[in-house]
C-alpha cells in the first residue's frame, strides 16, 4: 500500500499517483490538506483507493487502511464458483483480477475491479448506491455515496466504447445502477 501526500516539495503527488497507476494497481491512499471536491475527484479518476483530509485522525487513517488491505486480500480468496465473466466484448478474469475490452486489457484499480465484477454477476439488476456499498465494500462508502457515482464515472471511462452513452453500466435514473448484458455467463 502507498500513503500518499499530494504536496510535496519537488514535485505533484499527482504525478507520482500517475506514474504508480501505470505500473501497479497497488492500494493507495492520498493524505491531504487539500480538502476541495475537485482535488478529490481527482484523485479517485486517477485510481486511489481513498482520500484522507488533513487534520485526520491517527486511529480513522489505520481503520481504512486495514479496511482497504483486508479488501484487497478478500478479493482475491472470496471468488466465487465461477471466475470469468464474458459479456460482449468484456472480458473480467476474478482469478488474475484481469479485464479485457477486445483485444485491449484495462487497468482497474481495487475498487473499480471490485465494482465492475459484483455489478457483472448480477447482470440486468438495479442496486442502489447504498446496496453496492454494503454488498461489495461492507459499508464502507455507506455515508458518501457519490464515491459510487465517480467509480462508476471512472468504469465507463475505461471500458465503454462511448462513456456517455454506455452500453454496459447503465444508470437507472432514482434508483442506482446496473451492468447491462443479454450475453454474460
């Protein structure tokens, strides 16, 4: 896991974010005064795990980074009898935590794979913001459920063809989201 600050004497923490997602899909935490919304949507594009606001406190800063390591773990040994979702030209490999969109592999952060593959096998079902958050992460985004809005925002960016008009994650306005497929087995 990297803890990360965003401003550092010499360079960006942004930019040391970038340069981590391109290599690794190791967790990340950004530690921050920087407390906008914006900074933050930021980060979560960029593929971090959270975003801690300075002051924070010492015992919330080791609870969500045990939360996070015991997710990243979990993923891995809680598959479920299958672990391969096809639909359309996706493909969701659970047990190299792999996606592909064609011939094209993805790279999704924790949260992201975590999301796109409950969402994939329930294919056709509508769960609101507050069900994925319990379903998938126990709760943990429960008291902020726009963090599901920009994971979803951060989905449709990397595996639709045309984000705006997804074929896959659909939104079903009032209610949440579902993953959209007459194909998926």
């Amino acid at each position: 896991m990297v803890i990360l600050d965003l401003m550092l004497p010499d360079i960006d923490g942004y930019d040391i974010c970038f340069a981590i997602r391109k290599e690794s899909q190791v967790p990340i935490v950004i530690l921050s005064a920087k407390d906008d919304e914006v900074d933050k949507v930021v980060g979560f594009r960029m593929g971090v795990d959270d975003y801690v606001t300075k002051p924070f406190s010492s015992t919330e800063l080791a609870l969500r980074v045990k939360a996070i390591l015991k997710r990243s773990r979990n993923s891995v040994t809680d598959t479920p009898s299958h672990n391969r979702v096809v639909a359309g030209d996706i493909v969701i490999d659970m047990q190299k935590r792999e996606v592909t969109v064609g011939n094209r592999q993805v790279n999704l952060t924790t949260k992201e794979f975590d999301l796109l593959w409950f969402l994939a096998n329930h294919p056709n079902q509508v769960f609101t913001r507050e069900e994925l958050s319990s379903k998938v992460w126990e709760d943990y985004y429960a008291g902020n459920p726009g963090t599901i809005n920009v994971l979803v925002c951060r989905l449709r960016d990397k595996i639709e063809s045309n984000p705006a008009h997804p074929q896959y994650i659909h939104t079903v306005w009032g209610v949440g989201y579902k993953f959209v497929s007459s194909e998926t087995h």
